[in-house]
C-alpha cells in the first residue's frame, strides 16, 4: 500500500479553477493526464467553465464538496445534473461545460485508458471495521485485466490495514493506493475503521486496465 500526502499534490490551473494531481501511471505523467495510462487527482471548480479534452480516454467525476453542478454536454445534447457524493463517467473526448449549482465545488478525478473500466463510491466508516470486499468484473468482459485500488480521504482520519501489512491512518485530503494486481485472488482485503471518535468519509474507487496495453 502506498500513502500518498496532499502536501505532495501537484498543483495545477484549468479554465475553471485549479487541480491537483496525486498520482498517475507512469509517474512522469502526473502533470499531463492526457498522456497517463491512468491519473487520479482533485479539482476545485469556482467558476462556469468548458472541461479540459482527453482524448482516448475515459473519465470518472464525483463531487466530493459543494452543492454540486451541471454538465452540458454538446454533442450529444444532453444536460446531467450532478449531486454531490454522485460518480459520473463520460468520455474524456466529449465537450461538456460545467456550471455551478451554488458556489464552489471540489470533485474528485479518475482519469483512465478508454479500454478500461473504473468504479467509486463514497462511504463513511466508524468504530467498527468495514470490509471492502474483493471487486469483481462485470460478466462479458473479456481480457485479462490488473487491478488498481484507490482511498481518498474526504473527512476525518480512516485507518487502512491488510493483511500482515502495517495499517495506514490517512489525513483528509491523503491518498492510498493499491498497487496493481493481475489476479483479484492476490489482492489483499482492506480493512477500514475510524481512528478516533469522529466518523471519516472516504472515496472508494477501483480500476481494472488490459495487461496489453502500453502508453
């Protein structure tokens, strides 16, 4: 498991606002998603905007502040109004504008390979431990695929264990990683809890990407 501090954050400006990026694969590619296998990052929306065009890629977008948006996307039409705490993927080629529901919003940002499949969801643990069971792909799909896990801590401080591995307590705004695993077998089961009295509030996202595929 790879703890990643949101002092380590590259920084970063859009039209809209700033981001930043906490990790991408290959490394080099954290200051450019577009050329990443796969990237993970936040954005902070404060203004109407146009988002950024990744082509090749597919994108996966949760408001995890503020009172969420609404993306209008061109071609084609069509208008998704996004709650905060809700994942919306999209093609990365598709022009969308952004508007504010009201005021200012921080999304979380999966950026990925168009051949690849991501998932997120947005829970909240306690003192008592929550498993996060082993994902598993959808039936029909084909390929042999590695497996990427992800936490983002939104609130609160969560404490991460697997296995014999030393647990991790993330900040807010911290990051763990899983590296990728080719076999779901291999993958260790991660344990989540809070590690104080206060409940913590995390991202959960997975990633599965083809093993024959080069960026």
């Amino acid at each position: 498991m790879i703890r990643i501090s949101h002092r380590t954050y590259l920084p970063g400006i859009w039209a809209g606002g700033t981001t930043k990026g906490i990790w991408a694969e290959p490394a080099d590619a954290i200051s450019s998603p577009a050329a990443a296998r796969w990237w993970v990052g936040t954005a902070v929306i404060e203004r109407d905007a146009p988002y950024s065009f990744f082509a090749g890629r597919s994108r996966l977008h949760l408001p995890i502040h503020g009172d969420g948006l609404r993306l209008h996307f061109r071609n084609p039409s069509e208008e998704v109004v996004l709650a905060r705490n809700t994942p919306y993927q999209f093609h990365g080629e598709w022009e969308v504008d952004a508007t504010l529901v009201d005021g200012p919003v921080i999304a979380f940002n999966l950026i990925y390979r168009a051949d690849g499949i991501a998932a997120a969801s947005v829970v909240t643990v306690g003192a008592d431990e929550l498993v996060w069971p082993r994902p598993a792909l959808e039936q029909g799909v084909v390929g042999t695929r590695e497996l990427v896990q992800i936490v983002y801590s939104i609130a609160g401080a969560p404490t991460i264990s697997a296995g014999a591995e030393q647990a991790v307590t993330l900040a807010r705004d911290d990051t763990l990683v899983v590296p990728a695993h080719q076999h779901v077998d291999t993958m260790p089961q991660l344990f989540l809890m809070a590690s104080d009295a206060a409940p913590a509030t995390v991202v959960l996202a997975t990633l599965w990407l083809p093993t024959d595929i080069t960026v």
